[in-house]
C-alpha cells in the first residue's frame, strides 16, 4: 500500500491562508489609539496634530506671584 504525501496541499492551503491574512491586514491596517488618535487612520498624515505646550512645572506659580506681591505690599504698607 502505497499513501500519497498530502504535505503539498497543506502548505498550499497555509500559503494561500498567510497571503489572504496579509492581505487583509494590508488594506484594514493595524489601528492603535495613541494621545486620542487612531493611528494608522485613512487621514492620519493630513490631520492637523494639535500642540499643546507644557506649562510651568510648578503649577501655582501664579498663585506664589500674587502671594509674594500681596506680602510686599502688605510690608511697603508697615512701614
């Protein structure tokens, strides 16, 4: 008794298989959210990316000016 080696067209299904994932993935993409944006959307290189800058490290650093004014005054007033 003789088999014939079904190997060829199991490789040939796991080719076609791969190509077909591939392929799917190729025109679906790959989405991931980074900072509020999908990226890779259709629109990603034209979208307007909007820049905030970072502020002071210090977050009460107005606060701290008003206070340091206030107590300088408060000391012009004394004397």
């Amino acid at each position: 008794m003789i088999r014939k080696s079904t190997s060829g067209r199991i490789t040939r299904a796991t080719a076609i298989a791969l190509f077909a994932g591939t392929c799917l993935v190729g025109v679906g993409g790959c989405q991931v959210g980074i900072n509020g944006q999908t990226l890779p959307s259709p629109y990603y290189l034209q979208d307007d990316v909007q820049y905030y800058p970072s502020g002071p490290e210090f977050k009460l650093s107005r606060e701290a000016a008003a206070l340091k004014a206030a107590r300088a005054q408060e000391k012009q007033n004394r004397n």
